[in-house]
C-alpha cells in the first residue's frame, strides 16, 4: 500500500501518463474507449478507484491542498498570461457580445436551475449545495482550471465535487456533440438569425502562430522559475490582504468567500494579464501552457484520491439541475445571436469557449472552418480570465437562493 505523499504524488503522476499513453493509442477498442469517456474522468476517478481497493492510503496525505496551493496560482497566471489583449478588438463587437452572453448565461443559469429544481426536489438540495455547483459555474465560463480555483474558495466535501464534476463532463459533451451536428444546417440557421456578417472577412482578421513547441532545458527551467515566483507572490500578497483585512473587520461574515484563495488567485490573474501586454507574454508560448497543463491534470488527479466512487450518483437529480442550467446558457447564446443578427459560428465558438474551454472551442472552430481556430483560441483564453470570477459571482446568487434550504 502506498501512504507516503511524494510516493502517491508520483503514482499519481505515473497513472496520469499512462490515461494518456491508452488515449493516443490507434487500437479501436482504445479509441471507443476514451471517445466515451474523456481522460479527464479517468483522471478524476481512477485514484479514487486506487483508494477504495486499498492500493493507495490517502488517510494521512492532504496532497490535494498542499498541490492547489502551489500548483493552482501557477496555472491560472501562465492561463491568463496566454490571453492576446491587444487581439481581442479583432473579434468584434458582435463576437464578444454573444461570447459575454453566453457567460451571463452560467452566472444567472445556476441560481435559476437550483431554484427549479429545489421546487420540484426539495429533498435533494440543502443550504450547501451551492459549494459543488460553483465548480461547475467555473468550468462553463472559463476551465478546469477556474473549477480547481473555485473549489478551493468555496470548499465543497469530496461526494458533491464528484457529483459537479460528472454533471459538467456529462453536459459538455453532449452539448458540444449538438453543436457539431448543428454544422450541416448553419446555412438555414444563418438565414433564420437574418446574419449579414461578412464570412470571409471574419476568416482573414486573425492568424496565430501555431508552431510546434520545442522545450529547451534552459527554457523549461525559466518557465517553472517565472511560474513559481509569480506563485508564491501571489500566495505573499493574498495571505497579507486576507490577514488585513481581519483586523480590519474582524471575523466578518462577508469574508467568508473572500479568503485568502480568493485573493491569490486574484493576483495571479491581474499579474498575468498585466505580464501579457509586454515581452513576457512570449513565455506562453514556449511552453508555459504545456507546464500548466501537466501540473493541473496533477490536480485533478490528488482531488480524485478524496472522491468515494459509492456516492457519486446518489443524488441524480443534478442532471436535471444540470439540463435546465446548461439550456439557460444556449438560450442566452441563442437570443444575443438573434438581437445581434451573428452567423451560427458565432454562436458556436463562443458556447464551447464558455462550456469547453480551449479544446473544445478549438474542434467546434476547426469543424466549421480551420481558418476559425484562432477566434476559439481567444475566447477560450478570456474565459479563463474572467472563469473564477463570474463563478464566483453565481455562487453568491446560488447561496442568495439557498439560505433557506
């Protein structure tokens, strides 16, 4: 039995390339597979399958909070940091707006789906149900990254962050599988929002370098420098605002949430979008998203270790929750492509941007155009930037709503 925490940190590590190594192999059963279930959820669910069978004694370990602590202000600056400011006007006025739309549409989503479903369920929601539904908030605006910050804000127990986390993969690929059907009639669709955009002049506005990244033993030691120091600024600042603020207020019921999480990955969003306006923002490119990427799937899985596989689909009635939530956010696409008269990739880069992040934006773009990548790219990349924030905005409506549960 493994129990000591750098023994499982390296299994965890060891497990994680191997999810990956099965998912790239070219063997049909392989492939159908992780068609149906994504790497993530293996992620997520394999190190819990390793503690309940006992190869893996995680009593004694608090992996998760000492990696989120370190790990989660390095992924949300080289995120962030990737965010190209000064290309956002290339979008258009009509892009964002559809894209911010679809955003409002989670942020307002989530209170109004709890609020239903606590009608017809009563029994199956309390006043701490908003705790694992924020995560999902962060997820469809931003990523998993925005999902691993708001878990740490607002600390759901291990059973309803299991639950959040099968509703949002659940919802995300079926909802991107409706959007990629959707592209054969995008025709009569355009026809029917009366859309009057120039395509092939949307198609030209933006290119983006697509090199394929060569990681240099100097460059990657550069990168984990720059990453781990704005990390431990971050975490310095954040613990000084909170400790600040606590004698200032004392032990106030409005610093709940504002804790010193909140305040670390605060900073380290505002220091990477500060960052990405000079020269350091080329650090994105060489690699500090791939570094991002690893240690983040290292997150997820140390979160694993803490999930009981027995109560993952005792409350199903999230997935009712999830359905009203996930057709209030394509309502708000659907009725900001109405006012603004967009074309059906609009609507769709911008959905998957909110609900997919980069992956999935990047598939629904290639799929209607490759010319269309770099626009899903973009918004994938404020989605990231404003992910946390705007889930944390629906937890507090969520909480409004559920007081009384």
């Amino acid at each position: 039995m493994i129990q000591e925490e750098l023994s499982i940190l390296l299994f965890l590590i060891v497990l994680i390339a191997a999810i990956f190594y099965l998912s790239n192999l070219t063997f049909r059963i392989t492939k159908i597979i992780f068609q149906a279930i994504p790497p993530l959820l293996f992620c997520y669910f394999l190190p819990s399958l390793m503690v309940e069978i006992g190869i893996i004694d995680s009593s004694k370990s608090d992996l998760n909070s000492t990696l989120s602590k370190v790990l989660l202000p390095f992924c949300i600056f080289y995120f962030t940091l990737g965010l190209p400011l000064k290309r956002l006007k290339t979008l258009g006025k009509n892009f964002l707006f559809v894209f911010l739309a679809g955003s409002l549409g989670v942020i307002i989503g989530g209170p109004i789906a709890l609020f239903i479903s606590h009608l017809f369920f009563p029994e199956s929601f309390n006043s701490e149900s908003y705790r694992g539904m924020s995560t999902i908030a962060g997820s469809w605006i931003g990523g998993t990254t925005n999902q691993m910050a708001l878990n740490s804000i607002f600390t759901p127990n291990s059973d309803e962050f299991a639950k959040a986390v099968t509703v949002d993969v659940f919802f995300g690929e079926i909802w991107l599988t409706m959007l990629l059907l959707l592209i054969p009639f995008q025709n009569k669709i355009n026809q029917f929002m009366k859309s009057k955009i120039d395509h092939e002049s949307v198609f030209n506005t933006l290119e983006l370098d697509s090199k394929v990244k060569e990681l240099k033993f100097s460059s990657v030691f550069y990168l984990l420098g720059l990453g781990f120091f704005v990390s431990q600024l971050s975490i310095f600042l954040g613990n000084t605002i909170q400790q600040s603020m606590i004698s200032q207020f004392g032990q106030s019921p409005i610093l709940e949430f504002l804790n010193k999480s909140f305040w670390t990955f605060l900073i380290s969003t505002l220091l990477g979008l500060c960052l990405g306006l000079t020269k350091v923002q080329r650090s994105y490119e060489m690699g500090g998203d791939v570094l991002s990427s690893i240690f983040l799937y290292i997150i997820i899985a140390s979160i694993g270790l803490k999930i009981s596989l027995g109560h993952l689909f005792s409350t199903p009635i999230l997935l009712f929750t999830g359905f009203l939530w996930i057709s209030i956010h394509g309502l708000a696409i659907f009725v900001a492509g109405k006012l603004t008269k967009s074309p059906y990739h609009y609507m769709a880069i911008a959905s998957q941007a909110n609900v997919g992040g980069i992956a999935s934006a990047s598939v629904i773009s290639t799929a209607i155009s490759p010319k269309l990548t770099p626009f899903g790219v973009i918004l994938a990349l404020l989605g990231y930037a404003i992910g946390t924030y705007g889930g944390y905005l629906s937890a507090l409506l969520m909480k409004l709503i559920s007081i009384n549960y």
